[in-house]
C-alpha cells in the first residue's frame, strides 16, 4: 500500500466517523425536540389553556406526524375538532 493510499483511506475513515457522530447528534436534538414540543401541548392542557393547546397540537402533528407521541397529543386536549 503505498503512502497516498493509506492517507485516502485514513481520511475516508476519519469523515465516517464524523458523519456518524453529527447524524447521532442530530438524531438526539431531533429526539428533544420532538419531546419538548408534546411536553409543551400536555402542559398547555394541563394549565387549561385550550386554544393554545390546539394551536400546538396542530404544529406537533404537522411536524411529527408518526412520533410515538402523536397518539397521545390526539387524545389530549389540544386534539384538533373532528
């Protein structure tokens, strides 16, 4: 293996290592944000905030519409009218 080749390959080695890292991260923030976002609805229900639970529900549901949470936020009551 010559000199060049080994350098390629370290550096290929090296930017999976970073891509995984990043996807890992994002995958975390994405995993928080999602929480936050149905913490917020539950909280806005449980304040007796009606409206503005709906109003979050709304945006939840658009944004994360297959979230484990998204059962949850439509049996709450930010649930949108049927």
């Amino acid at each position: 293996m010559t000199t060049a080749s080994a350098n390629r390959k370290g550096k290929v080695i090296r930017r999976s290592k970073r891509y995984k890292a990043a996807a890992a991260a994002a995958g975390a923030a994405r995993a928080v944000s999602i929480a936050e976002a149905s913490t917020r609805v539950l909280a806005l229900c449980a304040a007796g905030k009606t409206s503005d639970a709906r109003a979050a529900a709304q945006d939840f549901l658009a944004k994360y519409p297959r979230s484990p949470s998204a059962p949850r936020i439509r049996a709450s009551c930010g649930a949108p009218a049927p």
